[in-house]
C-alpha cells in the first residue's frame, strides 16, 4: 500500500512537473528587413512602431518595409530566416541569462558567412544589423526576441536554461 | 692668316674687347705685322676717346625724388580714386572673410573633436544603458571597430562582470551584450542608443 501511494506520489508530481522539463520554453523571434535609402519617399507606414527608431538611428529619408517574418523556436532550435538580396540569417538562441536571452547569429551571402556573433539580448530588445547594399539603398535587419522569462537585477545569476550551452 | 680686309672688319671689335680670344691673338698677331691696320686701330681708339669726351651725362641727383614729387602732384581722376577705393575695400573684406572662414573651421573642427567625449562623459555620468562587446574567444575575421557616436566598450575580460571598463556600466543595464562578432568587413561598427535600446552592428560594404 505505501508502495502504491510512493508510485502514486511520484507519478502525479512527474505529471506536475512535466510540461515544464519535456516542452523546452520557446523564444519569439521577429526579423524585419528595411530598405533604407534616400528616395525622399518617407516611412513606409507598415514601419509605425519602428520608423522612428530607424528615424533616429540613421539618415536616410525613405524607410521601406521589405518583409517581416516571426517565428517562435525553442531553446537550442535554430531558426533560418530568408532575407531580401540572397542573404540568410540563422538565429539560434541557446540560453536565458537573467532577463536576457543569449543567441548566436550568423549572416550569410548566399552560401557565404559575413558575420557571426554570439550575443544576450535582452528580453524584448531590438539588435540592428545594416549596412549590406540592397537595390538603390541599404539593407537594415532588425531582430528582436521575445521570452516569458523572469527579470532578474542580478546578471551573475544563475542561468535558467533547459540546456547549458557553455 | 687674314688679310687686312677682313682684319679692318675686326678692328672695332677688337678696340672694345668684344672678340674672341683666338680672333684677339689673331688680330694682334697681324697689328704686329701691319702698318695700316694698326694705324686704323689707332684712328678708332682716337674716335672713341673724342666721341666719349663730346658726351655730357647730366646730373641726376635729386631726379628720383623729382618723379616723384610729379607723381604726387599729378591729379587722379575721380572715377580712378573710386576704383581705388573699391579696390582696397575688397581686399579688406577678402581678409576678413578669409580670418572668420577660418576661425569657423577651427571651430567646427574643435567641435567634432571634442563632442564625442563630451557625450561620452555625459552618457557616463547619467549611468545611461551601454552596448558591451566581449573580445571574441576564436579568432576574429575583423577587428571590431566603434562609432565615433556609440557607446560600445570592447574589453579583453571574458566576465561579463569584469568587463565593464568604464566605471558606471552596470551590466544589468545593457540592452545588448555582444560576447563575440566576426565579420569579413573590417570596418564592422558596433554602437548602441539607450534612448530607444536598440544595439546596432554596421557592415560596410566595402
């Protein structure tokens, strides 16, 4: 009997605790691809939210939405991400660090590497990527990544991550 | 050797030292032979003498002062004294636009040399949020270069905690930290805006 209750016991806090071990937490990952160039044509208004920031950021007088794409991966996942010009971003998070996520980046010329980057992010910050030559201006990449992860003031915390990539 | 036609033609040369030094032996050695041609010899040299003593060279004392006492006296039309006056308005004037352009690029320059450490110590007194770039652990394609406007510090320490090389950056703060870049552009630009938290990493396309 206490052996059935042991099982009974041990099985019930298993399927408590399982959705958090067997499904790995997902990270959102939002790629937009901008045409920035000086056309004297404006923010394109699908840019409402970001237009201003690329408005600070840089100079240039027409910001073109080229195209969006979001996706959600879970940790350790790598996402691919086709972008404008035969280009391809991988984007693989691997960790969350406080209330950052750790992520390693790789822009390809069609088959070719042109930067890699091991990066935190913090949660629901924005990396910008630019400068590639794209039709009459220039390529902006703008990457932001999304989690449900607990803020934590203290970066030396330790990290909260389904697998430690280090 | 010469004969007396055309030593006679060198005669008058030869009084005045204008010959060459062989036609000069030449002509001498026949003088010294010739009657005539140098009793011609001595009829030029009595010619010049006569002709430079005929000659008065007036005085000329006092004559440069006496131009230009003619000169002063001398009434300058109107219309030359204007063009005179425009003249010299004009060189003043290019003067002085010439010692405030300068002074502007001094300035300018002054300007853009020292703003960015103007906003840095700014940034830095307000703790304001930073890009962090970590020395990549592999071997970077290129090194990683920072805008004159950004905030990126790159540092050796692989510590996140350690890294901060500046005093008031607080790591908890950073919108990005950026453990490792390798690019093949070598002018690769990293910096951040606090105001927005946005990191940017620029890839010049060479």
């Amino acid at each position: 009997m206490a052996v059935t209750m042991a099982f009974a016991v041990a099985a019930a806090g298993r399927v408590w605790a399982g959705p958090s071990l067997a499904s790995p937490q997902k990270i959102g990952v939002r790629v937009d691809s901008v045409l920035a160039s000086d056309t004297h044509e404006g923010i394109d208004t699908q840019l409402t939210p970001m237009g201003p920031r690329l408005q600070s950021l840089f100079s240039y007088s027409t910001y073109h939405l080229v195209s969006h794409q979001e996706r959600q991966t879970p940790m350790g996942t790598l996402l691919s991400f086709d972008l404008p010009g035969g280009r391809i971003l991988h984007i693989e998070p691997h960790a969350i660090e406080g209330d950052m996520i750790a992520m390693e980046l790789v822009l390809f010329q069609g088959e070719r590497p042109v930067m890699t980057t091991d990066l935190k992010l913090r949660n629901h910050g924005v990396l910008i990527v630019g400068g590639p030559r794209y039709e009459q201006g220039m390529l902006i990449i703008s990457i932001g990544a999304d989690c449900r992860c607990p803020r934590t003031a203290d970066m030396g915390a330790r990290p909260i991550t389904p697998h430690s990539p280090e | 050797m010469k004969d007396c036609e055309q030593i006679s033609l060198l005669l008058g040369p030869f009084e005045d030292g204008e010959l060459e030094p062989h036609e000069m032996q030449e002509v001498a050695r026949h003088l010294a032979t010739c009657k005539p041609c140098e009793e011609m010899l001595g009829d030029y040299a009595s010619i010049g003498r006569e002709l430079r003593d005929i000659i008065t060279i007036p005085p000329l004392t006092g004559f440069a002062a006496g131009v230009n006492a003619r000169i002063a006296a001398r009434r300058i039309p109107l219309r030359e004294r204007i063009g005179e006056f425009f003249e010299s308005l004009n060189q003043r004037w290019a003067a002085a636009f010439a010692m405030v352009s300068m002074a502007g690029a001094v300035a300018v320059v002054t300007a853009l040399v020292l703003t960015p450490y103007l906003r840095h110590g700014v940034t830095g007194l307000q703790n304001a949020p930073m890009a962090k770039v970590e020395s990549p652990t592999a071997p970077s394609l290129a090194s990683t270069t920072t805008d004159e406007s950004s905030h990126a510090l790159v540092s050796s320490d692989e510590e996140p905690q350690q890294m901060a090389s500046s005093p008031n950056m607080n790591p908890g703060d950073s919108h990005a930290v950026i453990r490792r870049l390798e690019s093949e552009i070598p002018t690769t630009a990293v910096w951040s805006e606090p105001e927005n938290g946005t990191t940017v990493i620029w890839l010049p396309e060479q």
